[in-house]
C-alpha cells in the first residue's frame, strides 16, 4: 500500500520538473534536449548493468550525471537542486 | 500546458523511476 501512496507522488513530481524546464529552456530547445539525452543514457547504462548482473559497471555514475546536468543547468540553481531530488546517492 | 511529447514521456519515466530507487536504497 505504501508503494502506491508514494508512486503518484513520484510520477506527478517528475511531470512538474520536466514542464518547469520545458518552460525554462523554451527559447534553448538544444538544452532541453541535452537533458533529455542524459537521463536517456543514464537510463540505458542502468538498465545494461541490470542485465549482466552485476558483471557491468555503468559508464555513466550518478555523479556524472549530476556533474552533467550542472553544466548544462548553469545559473539556474533552483533547476539543479531539485534534480537532486530525484537522483539516487547525489 | 500539458503539452507532452514521448520523448517527455520517457523523461518523466525517467525522473520517477530514479526517485524511486532513491527511495528504496534510502
């Protein structure tokens, strides 16, 4: 039960974030893109390392990705702390 | 809006996902 109280919470966070930056970056669309092209790699090196078992280290860590996203994501603190939010170990 | 593509789609699977694991492992 706890699961499916916390997951709506989860989904409905993560639709606000990605329409906060899509409103952020409407004039960069190149920037939006970027972001969404990180959390796309980050979420296929997850998914490698799942498959091999344990036998697959992830090109890309959770730093990386948060060290990415900062550059991508620079002077606009509020976007980069809460996408702290949502990464595991950051 | 609400204006959501896929590719905003798999950005929020995404997010949800990640927030979850960070959950579980917390």
């Amino acid at each position: 039960p706890t699961m499916q109280n916390n997951q709506p919470v989860e989904f409905n966070h993560a639709i606000n974030y990605v329409n906060k930056i899509k409103n952020r970056f409407q004039g960069q669309p190149d920037i939006y893109k970027s972001f969404l092209e990180i959390l796309h790699t980050y979420q296929k090196e997850q998914r490698n390392a799942k498959e091999a078992g344990g036998n697959y280290t992830p090109a890309l860590t959770e730093q990386e990705v948060y060290a990415q996203v900062a550059r991508l994501f620079k002077n606009q603190e509020d976007l980069l702390s809460e996408f702290g939010q949502f990464l595991p170990d950051a | 809006s609400y204006d959501f593509t896929p590719m905003d789609s798999s950005a929020v699977y995404v997010l949800s996902s990640m927030a979850r694991q960070r959950r579980a492992s917390s």
